[in-house]
C-alpha cells in the first residue's frame, strides 16, 4: 500500500491568479526555499510523496497542484496551454513572496521549469497553438523570476520527435510480456474480490509499470489521475516544438538526471544538458520513476547539486 504523505506545514490557495491554484509546503519555514514541480501536466502533486520530502530536511518545499489537476480544478472551457501553466508558476512565485530559488522540475514539470526560466531570461518562445473557435486565458504580468538553480529530473522529451518516440516505447512496453504477465498474474489472484482498494491499488500501478526499468517494482506508489483534457491541450499547444536551439540562452546552474531504463529517449536529456551547460547524470538500473526506483542515487546527486 502507498507510504503515509505526512500533512503539510503550511498550505493554501492562490488568489491572484485566474483560478484559486492548491499550493502547500513542507519542511521548516526559516529553512531555504526550493519549488518542486510536479509531471504531468493534469497531474497533482500528491504521487511525488513521500519521497520527494527527503528536499524538506534542508528545504521549505513549495508545492502547488498546477492548473486542472488535483485541488486545483477548473471548470472553464478555455484551453490550458503551456503558457497558461508558466503564467500561473511566476503567479504562485509572487503571491508566496519566492524570489530567485532552486526549481526542481520532475518529468513535464522539468519542461516546465524550462520554459519559465527561458521566459525569465527573455528567450523568444513561440505563441501558444490552441483549437480554432477557442480563446487561451490572458497572459499575466507577474515578475519574471529566474531560478538560482535549475534541477531537471527525467526530463519530458525537449522536441516533438523525441515526444514520439516516449509514446512509442512506453505503449510496447505496456503491451509487452512482463506487463502483460503482471496484468494477468492480477486478474487471476482473486483479489478484486478480497480487497476491492488493494485491487484497485495493484491496477493503478500497472498503469503505470511502463516507466519503471523493472515493472515489478511499480508497487507501493500513491495514485493519482491525470486530466485527460488539460494533458491534451497542453502538449498540443507546443506544436512541434523544440527547445534546442534557444536552452542554450538559460544560464543558471543545473543539472539533468536520467534513469537509464526510462523510455524517455536519454538522447532528450543529454541534448538537454549539453544545451544547458549542465552537469548530466544517468542512474543505471533505473527508469523514469528513479525517486522510487532508486532514490540513493537520485538524492546523493541532487544534494550534491544543490548544495552548489
């Protein structure tokens, strides 16, 4: 069963941005700040727990559900765009009073960080694309804030080509052998009818087996739903983006983590790094989950980073 989220020091909601944005923090509030982003994007920042609290032994770790997952839902037709999710992250930065603070990105919130801080550094980003007959939320005129420091964790592929190639190897390996024995091994076990919320655990994290470099360690994760719509929009407002040739533009210390197993294409992330100057590390026997796969590494690495 998924490990105990312990309850946050301090939580709440935005009020200056569009739509009220579910933020809450973890860790000592005299202690330095970091922001910690999650994936997605639809997605809640609850499935990054408890392991991701190890940053609050050192850190005030601010957290906020981005827009149309977990607390912060929306109700509105407006399309959600890339945009729109950088808007609200210089938002929540300015109604919390973060100045320029380590940004640790995970997976789509790795590309999120990204795009905030070329926008911070005024790096020329491309309009939003959204459906024809809809209109995209206002921009804002929140302060641009730079991060100090920029840790990227399996970062979601930087172009369109490298995005395609994820959906093609995370499909084979969800319909391939191991899952499928895993699937099987499930449906045979009874337990649906035993334990209805072990069932419904054990199917969740085969949903998600794919990322794992072994898909028999996809065990004990906290669940949580993806916003089909939000997810949708989102990636669709990139249009065949590619942030090669403007990251180099992002000067700021950083690093680039990479599960070795991780269906994400590793030359997304050494293309990522080299662009950024960053230091790059690979975790072998790990895949896109390495703070559960193999949270030794992941954390002797990001320490070390972040204690510059």
């Amino acid at each position: 069963m998924p490990l105990p989220i312990p309850e946050p020091a301090r939580e709440g909601f935005t009020t200056i941005t569009p739509v009220p944005l579910y933020w809450a923090a973890w860790g000592r509030s005299d202690a330095p700040r970091l922001v910690l982003l999650h994936g997605g994007p639809g997605a809640h920042l609850d499935y990054l727990l408890p392991q991701m609290l190890h940053l609050a032994e050192r850190f005030e770790v601010i957290m906020y559900d981005q827009r149309g997952g977990g607390k912060s839902k929306v109700d509105t037709p407006a399309p959600i765009t890339w945009r729109t999710h950088a808007d609200d992250f210089f938002c929540v930065m300015a109604e919390l009073g973060i100045g320029s603070v380590p940004v640790v990105g995970y997976s789509w919130g790795a590309m999120l960080a990204m795009l905030t801080a070329m926008d911070a550094f005024d790096v020329a980003l491309p309009a939003p694309v959204i459906p024809e007959g809809t209109t995209a939320a206002p921009t804002t005129d929140a302060p641009r804030v730079r991060p100090s420091r920029l840790a990227l964790l399996d970062p979601a592929p930087i172009t369109r080509a490298w995005r395609q190639a994820f959906d093609a190897e995370f499909s084979r390996r969800m319909q391939g052998p191991a899952v499928t024995a895993l699937r099987d091994e499930l449906a045979q076990s009874g337990l649906k009818e035993r334990d209805p919320d072990a069932y419904r655990q054990r199917a969740f994290e085969l949903s998600v087996a794919g990322y794992f470099a072994d898909p028999r360690r996809a065990r004990d994760l906290t669940p949580f739903r993806v916003t089909g719509r939000v997810q949708q929009s989102t990636w669709a407002s990139l249009g065949e983006f590619d942030l090669t040739p403007s990251l180099w533009r992002v000067r700021v210390p950083s690093l680039v983590v990479h599960g070795a197993a991780d269906p994400i294409p590793l030359a997304s992330s050494e293309a990522c790094a080299r662009a950024l100057g960053a230091e790059f590390v690979v975790i072998p026997d790990a895949g896109h989950v390495p703070y559960v796969e193999a949270p030794g590494p992941l954390f002797a690495a990001l320490d070390r980073f972040l204690d510059g």
